[in-house]
C-alpha cells in the first residue's frame, strides 16, 4: 500500500515539476503574443539582393 502512495506522490511531483515552468514561460500577463513573418528585400554593399525573413510580434 505505501508502495502506490510512494509511485501517485513521485508522479505528481514530476508533472508539477514539468507544469510549472511551462505556465511561467509565459511573459505576456495573459495575452498571446501575435507574430506575423514578412519577407524583407534588401541590396548588400555590392548591389545583390538579399532576401530575408523578418518576425515581427506584438
């Protein structure tokens, strides 16, 4: 018997302990973040053309 007590409290413990962090990782008090990508096209120091992709949040 305290056999499955000992396994149910290990378990509990390891979910809380995976849980916690991942609800703490959220910075945005509530609101999600909303993340557009645009494509940006810019020339570099030799005239060539440099593609990138640029990720703006609000």
């Amino acid at each position: 018997m305290r056999h499955s007590f000992r396994v149910v409290a290990l378990a509990m413990t390891t979910v809380l302990a995976i849980a916690i962090p991942a609800k703490a990782g959220n910075y945005s008090y509530g609101q999600r973040q909303t993340c557009v990508v645009k494509t940006v096209k810019t020339y570099d120091a030799y005239g060539r053309v440099v593609i990138k992709k640029v990720r703006f949040c609000k």
